[in-house]
C-alpha cells in the first residue's frame, strides 16, 4: 500500500526536534515508491491528454429537406452539437425549406441556433411530375461541389422524399457513408419507392419499429448495421402535453374562444401515383369538414405534384376566408405537436396522423391509400376508399371528441442518445462498400438426360362428385405432391377453385425441380376429348353439362390440355403404370360410388363414335331390376355400385335387419355399404344374399364384355375391386364361353388411377400419347401452338418401339430403321438429281424438310420428305384435318392482320401529319404576336425613359412570366445579361 501523501507531509513537517535521529530507513523507501508512482501517472494523463488531442471529431453532415424531416433531424442535430469534443456537425438544407410559398422554413433552423453551412435552392416550381424529375436532376447538378467542400464523414438522410433520394445517389457516388433514419417502413405511393432505393444506396440504417427492422433484413441489408432506435421525434413528443403554455399556443393560432379537444387539425398531402384521385378526396374531405362545422386549422400540402391544383380548390371553395377555418402554411413543431396533442381529432394523409398522434391518443381519421401499409395505434380510423362526402362524415361524427391510450409503436422517447452511441461505434477505417446479406440459395444441378427424364411432369386434375384434387405426376407415375378441396357445386366456383390449385401447383413445380408439360384433366360424365367438352356430367357433380374445360384452363395457364372420361383414365392409367402395361388388349372396370371404366383394343383407348363407349356400368342384366341413375332398370350400377349397396344397406338398417351380434354401430354413424359388407361377413343373411346378387350382376356383365370384346385381361379398380373380385372370377368360370374362362381378372395396384390416368394423356417418352404410336387421344385446340413445347419436338415412334423400353434407345432405333427405309424398300425414291418426287412436294403446301414449323434441316430433303409421309400416313383421318384447318385458319389471321396494321400505318401517318401542320401554324401566330408585343413594349420605353440600351433589356426582362418555362428562359437571360453587364449592346 502506498502511503497517504497527508500523513507523510504530516511527518516530514514535524519540527527539528522531534526528529533528531532523522527518519528511518522503511519511511525514505516508502516515500521513494510514492513518488515513483505519482511520476507514472503523470505520465499516463500526459499520455491519454496527447491522444485526445490528436484524436479527430466524427464530422457528420445532416441535410433537411422540408419542414416534416426537419421534426425528426432536429433531436439528432441537438444531440451532437451537444458533444463537441466528439462530432463536428455540418448543416445542408435544400428543398422546400427555401420557398417563400411554404413560408421559407430555412429560418426555423437559424432560431434553433444552428450554423447553416449550406443553402442550396433545389426546387424546380410547377409541382407536377416534370418538375419533382427536374428537381432531382437540379440537385444532382449541385450536391457534388457541397458534398465535395464539406467532406463529411456520415450523411444524415431522412424519409422518402425526392430530395433525399438526391442526396443518398450524390453521397454513394461520391463514397461518402449514409445514415437513412426511418428506412424499412411501408407505405403507399411512390414514397415507398424512393424509400426503400434509399436504403440500398444507404450505409447504416436507424428504423423505429421492429417490424422495419425486419422489412430491411429482408431487403437483404446487413443485420450489424441496423439500428432499432426509434422515431427521433419521439423524445420531444413524450413531454410536450405536460407544458402549461398549450392553451396560450391553441389561441394564438385558432382564436380566444376555441378550447382543447373542441377543433380539427386537417393536413393533407397529394398522392403522386393518382393526382386526380386525391384531389378528389381533398375536395370531399374539405365538404365534410364544412358541414361538421367544427373550427379547423388546415395545413397547405407539401411541394408534390399536385399540390398546387389542390391549393386552387381549397381556395375556390373559400376556406381562406371562412370563420370556421384558419389556414396556414407553416406552424413551428413545437407548437404543432401541441396542437395535435389537443385536437379533438386530425384528419388528411399526413405521417404525423399515423405516427406521432398516437403518442397522444389524438382520434385520427387517415384518408385514401397514401399511408397504406403504416403501423397505427388503435386512434387511427382509415377511411381508404373515400368517394363520398357521406363516408367522411360519419368517420369525423365516430372519431371527433374521442381520447385513445398513448401508443409507443414508433419509440420510446430514447432514440437520440441510441443513434449518438451507434455513431460513436463507426469504424471510418473499415472498407466503404457495403455487403447484402442474400438468403441462401440453392445451387443449380447439373443436367444429365436422366434428370431430365424424371422430372417432365404433367398436371392432373381429378373431378369427383365430392372432391377436386390436384397433382403434380412425373414421368415414372410418382405423384410428387398433391392437394385437395371439396368440390364447389357451381359452375363459376368449380373454374376458378380449378385454375387457383393449378396456378399453386405451377409455382411448387419450380421449387419441387419439376417441368410442366401440360394439363390433364379426369372429370365423370360423357366427354368430347377432341373438343375438350364435358357434353353431359352424372348428377353428382351439378352444372357440369356443355362445359368447356379445355379452352378456360389453358387461356389461363397458357399450358396445353387434355380432357377425358374418368373411366377412360383409369384405363390409361393401368396401360401406363399398371398390369395393363404392355398387354395390347384389356378392359378397366371402376367400382366406387358408381360403375365406370374404359376399354383398350389394340392398345387404342376405344371412344366410340359419340363418345359414350365404355360405360360399362350401363350394361343392363336384368328386365325389371332396381331403378339406375339413367333412367333405366337393371344396370349394373343399380345392383353393384356404392350407393346401390349404400341403398340396400339402408333399407336393411329401416327394417331393422342390417345389425348383428358382434357389429359395432354408432346411432349417429352413417349408414354405408361398408355396414353391409361387414354384416354379411359376420353372417347375417340378408346381407350376403344382397352382395351375392350385386356380384352376380357385376360378374355377368362382364361376361358379357368378354364375349363383345374379347380382352386378355380385366382390371377392377375401385374401393370394392377387393370384395369383388374373388367372386366375379367365380362367375366368368361358370358362365363364359370357354374359350373367355381363362382371362383372369386382377385387382389394380394403383392408389390413385384418375389421377394418373390424367397424367398419362400427357406423359409418354416426353411427348403427349396421341402422338405415340397406335394412341388415339386427341390433341388440343388452336389455342396454343403444340410445336411450341419440347415435348412435341421429338420424332414420332414409327417403328412399334413398346412403351417398356428405354428412351434412348427408342430413339436410335427409330433413326436406324427410317434410313434403312431411305436405302431399301420404303415405296419411295429419290431422284438422281436430288430432287424430291411431285408426290411428295405435295405435301404441307409444298413445305420440306421443316421449313413450315423452322425445323432445323435433317440429313437431306429428300430424308425429311419420307419422313413427313411416314407421319401423314400415322396420323389419323381427324388429326389430319384439325391441322389443315390449323393452318387455313392461321393464313386468314396472318393476311387480317397485316391489313389491319397497313391500315393503322396510314391513318397514323395522315394524323401524324396533320399535328405537324397545326403546330407549325400555332407556333407561326406564336411569333408573330410576340414580336409584336416586343416592338410594342420597346416602343413604349423608348417614349417614357429612352435610358440606355442595357437598361431597356433589362426592364424588359423583368416582366411577370406566366409560366414555368417563360420563368427558366427570363432567368437564363438574366444570368447572359449579368456577365455581359459592363459590354456595350450592338444592334
């Protein structure tokens, strides 16, 4: 320890004789380290007073644009002109802040006691979109000689104004760091735009809310240098409504005879977007605030485009000289918070509705769109759609009067000290460019022809009389995702419920790494697959009869789609994935809540001549049968299907027949087939007779198709294929022909076959399956052009390749065996002069070799040729001509529309025309007045004060301009008159 500097002075200042021995050796050590220590420490506060010295202040420039981000800088400013040992504050102002219409607020500042480094005059007069460019482009021209003076370390930008969007792409350019206050939040307009471009040329960012601070980590801005401060505002708004003085500010701005909560403050500002719109909205607003009859003080709006029409109507509708109104252009913050605080309610579109009136719990009524978006308090009424006088009326008898809790959404009162500390913390030594925080993203996998293959995927669509489902199908018959929705029950919610689940499975494609090839569509009913039109629909699925479904979805989509018989997909979808793959002739039998299915013969899917083959379970077995859905008696449907069985079961269950010992049945349950199936198996008799006789009816119907088809193969798919199928075997053994007893009959293996069924009429080898050989499904309409999809571009299979094989070597094999033909026996020749046979050059109106579609060349014309034949001679008779009339169809559109637009062309050109000559006569009358009037006006001057020929250019260049463009010439003029000031004038 060292020892106390009192106590030893106390010791060394005892007199002579009390120490005559002198001190003792332990006393002059210790005074030897003390004063070894008091030398270090000198040193030491030597030291850190050096550094301090040398140490720079952080020379931050704050640049205020209006009147409205003045509110927010100004706590800023104070707080650093509070630390001058630490910063060296520079002041910009610009903008509006300059204007004497706008009452030249530049001097609020000077009151404020601070040093206005720079002035500089931005605005562009006209306020309309012209001049907010000009505005721009006028302070772009500028800033780069300030900026480059001042030579700040941090600018200090606020908001979402065009001039500070000015400023933020001078200081970016210029590598000068950028602190946006109140970036990150959403509003409505173009103030959103400019906002957020604001925040991508910023640096550092101080937002006010938490839920800003997320929208700009979202915007991929670095998370280290996002400040959640607060609103600066917000430290004086906390305090003011305790100050005394605020019925003396309330007076002296509305009268002696106002008091608190009894007057309107109304601010409204236009909206850039829709000019028309909100000077529409001010003009009711200002009819609402007339006949509530309240007093009101109303703000002129700010410099935007606009505001000047809105100002004309305010002052048509006489508001400067009504007594109920005091209008102002510019009330000091201070008084204005008090003002609000005090209102009984503030209407318009201002920020400070949304923002700092909560603060008070001040009733707000926020007009139109333009802060849309905002987070507000519970004080805050939006009135958005505000098109009539009625509306804003009731919305001020609802809010006016009212007092809200205090809302704290935008700040707590603390954000300058927290803005001052985040300051302190830059390293100006760290690099300027600034870094994006992107999300991760997935690399790109690198194709190879089997990725390709299995992730070609179709779209199916599967219409049940309960449900609507969806599902994205890939090419091996994996459904790799799927959705469901109750099935509406009118035609108009059924379309658009259908184009809503395929416009979501299209967008899951992209991330699921699969590639739509199209649309297929399974739906009950009679279906016209050539037309895409369901021409009758079963009685459960209601207004589904004449619908086209082909052309809505795929105007839509812009997807190519194919449309057929439930029944009929089901048969597809075996011969795709199923036991009917591979096997040439069979027959598909659905068993679910009706009796449907589908027949190949010669692995052709059978249509019939109107479309209504296969419906199976109208098959009549019996004269005087139960009652079908049809119409008629006897058909299987009546005896085998869910709700023939759901009816018996029903019937049984009235007659108190159906429960057994042993059934569990609930009283409220529902009675279904399923009951009846499991009474039978728990042996109750009338059950089992029941089921007997719908097997025995499905089993001699099929019989029946046995003898009239012949199939090598009956596929039962359904939710009673398990329960039927043991049964209708036993029945084809006792009553076919023999020569029909050894077809077997086989339950499906396919979890969903309407959905994979719709998914076949698409998918074959990367090529629609009317394109394969033997296949019969229709292509679609003219809508779309099907040469546009890759999937058609392959060349059709002509050589019987089986669907079991690999594609590749399809393919190879396909190229071997059409050059064979070339070289052998195909009935074709070419001859010795290369050209093609006239037989062929026939055909497609004399295209060869592709040139119709742009088809790239193959080995030789005379290759192609054969190859188009080859492809005529498959195709069948209706394909052929649903092309020729393609191709008609499409010329008559070609040669309407080119005489459309030679019309067009002319009619422009002679309008054209015209226009020129009336401009140029205008502009001829133009000139020829104003020389007129300048003779006229010389004339005159000459005659009252000749003075010399200087001072006669000068008067007449101070005449009033009427416009903004007679405005920027009068001043061009004077700046070419001043530098020209002391030369002689020559005539």
């Amino acid at each position: 320890m060292w020892p106390d500097p009192i106590m030893t002075r106390m010791t060394f200042a005892l007199p002579p004789s009390e120490y005559l021995e002198g001190p003792s050796e332990y006393d002059l050590r210790e005074l030897y380290y003390w004063r070894m220590q008091r030398g270090r420490d000198r040193m030491e506060r030597d030291k850190v007073a050096e550094q301090n010295q040398y140490k720079r202040r952080l020379r931050v420039c704050v640049a205020t644009c209006n009147r409205a981000d003045y509110s927010k800088l100004a706590p800023i400013m104070f707080g650093i002109k509070s630390h001058p040992d630490e910063f060296d504050l520079e002041v910009m102002v610009l903008g509006s802040h300059l204007i004497d219409d706008y009452g030249n607020t530049f001097r609020m500042i000077e009151q404020d006691d601070f040093d206005i480094g720079s002035k500089l005059h931005t605005i562009v007069r006209g306020e309309d979109e012209a001049a907010m460019v000009e505005s721009v482009g006028l302070a772009l021209v500028k800033l780069p000689d300030v900026l480059q003076r001042l030579r700040p370390d941090i600018l200090v930008i606020h908001g979402d104004r065009f001039d500070a969007l000015a400023l933020a792409t001078a200081a970016a350019l210029m590598n000068i760091r950028i602190l946006h206050v109140e970036g990150g939040e959403v509003s409505g307009t173009i103030d959103d735009s400019i906002r957020h471009a604001i925040s991508k040329l910023a640096h550092y960012h101080a937002c006010c809310t938490p839920r800003a601070e997320q929208y700009l980590i979202a915007m991929c801005e670095d998370h280290s240098r996002i400040l959640l401060a607060g609103c600066p505002s917000y430290d004086k708004l906390l305090s003011p409504q305790h100050r005394e003085d605020y019925m003396d500010i309330i007076k002296s701005w509305l009268g002696d005879k106002v008091q608190k909560n009894d007057y309107i403050v109304a601010l409204q500002h236009p909206v850039t977007t829709d000019i028309r719109h909100s000077i529409k909205i001010y003009g009711l607003m200002l009819d609402a605030l007339l006949s509530f009859n309240k007093k009101t003080l109303i703000l002129f709006p700010n410099i935007d485009a606009g505001s000047k029409e809105m100002v004309r109507v305010m002052r048509k509708k006489g508001i400067e000289q009504h007594p109920n109104f005091r209008a102002v252009k510019h009330i000091p913050f201070e008084q204005f918070i008090q003002l609000v605080c005090h209102a009984g309610c503030m209407i318009g579109n201002s920020s400070c509705g949304v923002r700092e009136a909560g603060a008070f719990g001040t009733p707000v009524i926020n007009l139109g769109t333009r802060q849309t978006g905002r987070e507000t308090g519970e004080n805050v009424l939006h009135v958005r759609d505000a098109d009539t006088h009625n509306k804003i009326y009731h919305a001020l008898e609802l809010q006016f009067g009212k007092r809200y809790p205090c809302s704290k959404i935008y700040g707590d009162g603390n954000a300058v000290p927290r803005i001052l500390k985040f300051l302190r913390s830059i390293d100006l030594d760290k690099p300027l460019q600034k870094t994006f925080c992107f999300p991760p993203v997935k690399d790109s996998i690198s194709q190879d022809i089997d990725h390709i293959l299995e992730t070609q995927s179709a779209l199916s669509v599967d219409l049940g009389g309960t449900n609507l489902r969806v599902a994205i199908v890939c090419m091996m018959g994996n459904i790799v995702k799927k959705y469901a929705q109750p099935n509406p029950k009118t035609f108009e919610a059924r379309m658009q419920l259908i184009v809503k689940m395929c416009s979501d499975a299209i967008r899951d494609a992209v991330g699921l790494n699969c590639r739509i090839l199209g649309v297929g569509v399974s739906t009950g009913g009679r279906v016209n697959p050539q037309e895409g039109v369901v021409m009758h629909s079963t009685k459960l699925i209601p207004e589904w009869t004449s619908v086209n479904l082909r052309t809505p979805i795929s105007d839509a989509l812009h997807l190519p789609v194919w449309v057929d018989n439930d029944g009929n997909c089901a048969a597809l979808a075996e011969k795709k994935f199923g036991h009917g793959k591979g096997v040439e002739n069979f027959v598909t039998i659905i068993t679910g809540t009706g009796i449907g299915g589908g027949i190949i013969h010669h692995s052709e899917l059978v249509h019939g001549s109107t479309f209504c083959a296969a419906e199976l379970g109208h098959i009549m077995v019996s004269f005087e049968g139960p009652e079908c859905s049809c119409g008629s008696r006897g058909c299987i449907e009546a005896y085998a299907s869910g709700m023939a069985l759901q009816r018996e079961a029903k019937r049984l269950h009235d007659e108190d027949l159906l429960k057994v010992e042993g059934m569990d049945m609930k009283l409220s349950e529902p009675v279904t087939a399923g009951h009846l199936i499991n009474a039978a198996r728990l042996g109750n008799s009338k059950a089992d007779a029941v089921l007997n006789k719908a097997c025995t009816a499905l089993g001699v119907g099929i019989v029946n198709i046995l003898h009239i088809v012949n199939p090598s193969l009956v596929i039962l798919s359904g939710v009673l294929s398990s329960y039927y199928k043991t049964p209708v075997q036993h029945v084809i053994n006792e009553r076919a022909l023999f020569s029909a007893q050894s077809i077997k009959v086989v339950t499906s293996e396919l979890e969903e076959p309407a959905l994979l069924g719709a998914a076949s009429m698409l998918i074959g080898f990367g090529q629609p399956l009317h394109l394969l050989p033997g296949s019969r499904i229709y292509p679609p309409s003219s809508t779309h052009d099907m040469d546009d999809f890759d999937m058609l571009n392959a060349p059709a299979a002509g050589n019987g390749v089986g669907s079991d094989e690999d594609p590749a070597a399809a393919f190879l094999a396909q190229q071997e065996s059409e050059i064979a033909g070339i070289e052998n026996d195909e009935g074709f020749s070419i001859l010795d002069s290369g050209e093609v046979p006239s037989s062929l050059g026939e055909t497609n109106d004399g295209a060869i070799n592709g040139e119709l579609h742009g088809e790239s060349n193959g080995p030789s014309d005379a290759y192609a040729a054969i190859s188009s034949a080859d492809r005529l001679q498959a195709e069948p008779e209706s394909l052929r001509k649903w092309r020729e009339e393609q191709g008609d169809r499409l010329e008559l559109l070609d040669a309407n529309s080119r005489t459309q637009e030679s019309e067009w062309k002319e009619k422009a050109k002679v309008e054209l025309e015209e226009w020129h000559a009336r401009q140029n006569e205008q502009l001829e009358k133009t000139k020829t007045n104003n020389r007129a009037a300048e003779e006229a006006m010389i004339s005159d001057l000459d005659e009252t004060n000749p003075g010399t020929e200087w001072e006669r250019v000068a008067r007449l260049c101070d005449f009033n301009p009427k416009s903004s463009k007679q405005a920027k010439d009068v001043s061009r003029m004077r700046s070419v008159l001043i530098s020209l000031k002391q030369a002689p004038l020559v005539r």
